[in-house]
C-alpha cells in the first residue's frame, strides 16, 4: 500500500514539474508576444493609414487578454505544486479542535475586555452628561 502512495506521489511530482516547465515556456513566449504585438500592430496601422484609436483599442484588449492568459496558467502552476507538496493554503488541515480553542480564545478575550472598558465607558458618559 505505501508503494503504491509512493508511485502516485512520483507521478504527481512528476506531473507538476512537467507542467512547471510547460508554464515556463508559455512565459517566455507571451513575452515575445507582448513585445511584437504593437510592433505588428504599428505596422499594419503604417500600412493600411486606418485609425490610431481603432489599433490602441485592439492593441489594450490583447494586452488584457495576455495577461488574463498569464495569470490563468501561474494559477494552475501554484495549485499543481501545493497539491503536490501536500500543503493546503486555505487552512483545511488544521485541526477542528484548534479552531474552536481559538474561537473560545477570541470570545474570551472580547469579554474581558468589555468588562474591563465598561467603568471607563460609564464615567465617560458622566462627564459628558455633566459638562452640558
């Protein structure tokens, strides 16, 4: 059974560096696209002399779709790792008792100090009612 773990976290960790340098390569090459796309734009606008605006629009929504692109393929790069490291960002493996320790924790600490500011605020409330 743990050779069996073992050989499917190979082929995980296989997988994600396989896709680590898939994503490395989509990089590089939306680089070169990020740097030739307003060369080939500028170009097509010199020759067929059509409007500026009409080519800036087209120019800003490929940037945009470029970098939708960017972040989409790092986005499944980091999930790829962080389930093949086995770690979990969004907390799922701590513990439930640990949760509610600290939420007994911050309900505590809240009472106390609203017990502790109560005085405070009562004799604030005096002095203002006295000063009017």
């Amino acid at each position: 059974m743990e050779q069996k773990q073992d050989n499917h976290y190979n082929n995980l960790s296989s997988y994600a560096e396989q896709v680590h340098e898939k994503t490395k390569k989509r990089i590089k090459y939306s680089g070169i696209v990020l740097i030739l796309l307003p060369v080939v734009l500028g170009l097509i606008r010199w020759m067929t002399h059509s409007d500026k605006i009409f080519f800036l629009v087209i120019w800003i929504l490929c940037m945009f779709a470029i970098s939708a692109y960017l972040v989409s393929i790092e986005y499944y790069d980091h999930a790829i790792h962080r389930i093949a490291s086995g770690g979990e960002a969004d907390g799922a493996n701590v513990p439930k008792d640990a949760v509610e320790a600290t939420e007994a924790d911050v309900k505590e600490d809240a009472a106390e100090t609203v017990t502790e500011a109560a005085p405070e605020a009562a004799a604030e409330a005096a002095e203002e009612g006295g000063d009017e």
